[in-house]
C-alpha cells in the first residue's frame, strides 16, 4: 500500500490534496509531502514567487521539489494544480502510483471564493478555476492511475476512496496500470 510506494496525489486547485494526502499518510504510516508548502518554505510565498519570476520559474522549482519528493519509496505527495503541466514532472509520475482527485466547481466555490494566496484565480476566481479545470482535467486523466470523485467525500472519506482505489490498481510489480479506474464506479462528467 502506500507505505511501501510513492503515492502522488494531483487534481484541481482546492480539492482537497493536502488534507486528502495527510490523512492517507497517517493511515497507512507514509511519510507525506505537500510540494506547495515545501516550495513557500524554501522561496517564499507562492504568489511573492509568481510575482518575481511567473509561472515557468515556479513549474521549475515545483518539478525540483517533486523529484526529492519522490526520490525514496513510502511517500504520499500532494502536488499543486499546475504540476502535471511541466514536462519534468509528468515524466517523474511514470514510476509512481498516481490519484487523480476529480471535483467541480460547486464544490471548491466556497474554499477559493476569498482566497487571496492563489495567483492562477486572481480577480475572477470561479471563472478561472473553472477554466483552468477544464484545460487541465485531460492531463490529470492522462497521468492518472486511478480517478476518484470528491464531490460530497469528507476527507476522511476521501482518503479512504484512495485507499480503495489503490487496492484495485495493485499490481504485482507495484507499477501503475494503462487504464485509470473512477473509485464512484461512474463517470463523474458524463465524458
């Protein structure tokens, strides 16, 4: 399970990754990485980082960070929404078991309506969100092993929807399977 492999959790701006990936580690004795706080621990605020280089040098220092993140077996990693966009990182989550956490905009509404420490929502933040999910919900998929559906999930409840996901995508040579599963057992989008 998780203790013995590396567990990258992806998804959307405030679906819940961080709390998702601390849960999942403390339940199964992983250690956990959140790569946004590692990142504002080591350079500052992520905003104050976007202010002074933009995007590409905040990419640069998040696929640094995923690398040591996932550098030793036993580790669950929360990766910020925009990770999987860098070439570096996508190719760094081939050896990994990777969970797509899939929501709406319903759902994040209230956690990102007045929150100001996300450069990407600045100004319009539903509409951004909402833009930003639909451009980058083919890449989460595409490096996904299994998906699961939080709409309505505690993150209790969550994290024990990974655990069951993670049960079904284990292999015998602990590497991600072709094909990702949806945990609800449906298409969450009708796609």
């Amino acid at each position: 399970m998780p203790g013995s492999r590396r567990v990258v959790l992806v998804g959307p701006m405030a679906v819940g990754k961080s709390a998702v990936g601390r849960t999942l580690a403390r339940r199964t004795d992983a250690r956990f990485v959140d790569t946004d706080r590692v990142i504002a621990e080591r350079h500052g605020s992520i905003p104050g980082i976007f202010a002074r280089g933009g995007e590409q040098a905040f990419r640069a220092l998040e696929a640094e960070v995923v690398r040591e993140a996932l550098a030793a077996d036993g580790v669950v990693v929360s990766l910020g929404g925009g990770a999987v966009l860098h070439p570096g990182t996508r190719a760094l989550l081939a050896d990994a078991v990777v969970v797509f956490l899939d929501t709406d905009l319903a759902t994040v509404l209230p956690r990102i309506s007045a929150d100001t420490g996300r450069p990407m929502l600045a100004g319009r933040p539903a509409e951004r969100w909402q833009e930003l999910y639909d451009a980058r919900r083919p890449v989460y998929a595409a490096v996904a092993t299994a998906v699961v559906d939080t709409r309505g999930l505690t993150v209790g409840a969550a994290a024990e929807a990974v655990l069951r996901a993670l049960k079904e995508n284990d292999t015998p040579n602990d590497t991600p399977n072709d094909t990702p599963t949806d945990e609800s057992g449906t298409d969450p989008h009708g796609d």
